[in-house]
C-alpha cells in the first residue's frame, strides 16, 4: 500500500486515542476490541467507527507527506 512508506514505524491509533476521541475510558474500549459480551453493540460500533475514523486520518496524513 502506499501509505506504508509514509507511515514508516508509527503506528495507527491506540487504545487511549480511540478513548479519548470516542469519550469512553480505555477498557471500555478494550473490552469492545476483545469483542467481550459486557459491551452494548452500540457501544461496540462507536469504537469501530472511531478506529476507522482515527486510521484512515493518520493514512490521509501520510499519503499527503509521500506526495509532497
């Protein structure tokens, strides 16, 4: 892929930055990545939809440095 260079060795997003951006705390956000059966399904999809939001940012980022 070609955000791949641009990413070098940062990571996408962590637990604590999909928390803070979704307002939940941090194992609450954990526990929906695990998929754990305490966590309500809407829950569930903020955090994943966060996780995408988050991500494709950071690779928006990246592709926009490899094209500079």
């Amino acid at each position: 892929m070609t955000f791949e260079a641009a990413l070098g060795m940062e990571r996408l997003c962590t637990i604590r930055e999909i928390a803070d951006k979704a307002e939940l705390g941090t194992a609450t956000v954990h526990r929906a990545l695990k998929n754990s059966r305490e966590i309500r399904p809407q829950t569930r999809r903020l955090v994943l939809d966060t996780v995408c939001r988050l991500n494709e940012e950071k690779i928006a980022r990246a592709a926009r440095l490899v094209g500079d």
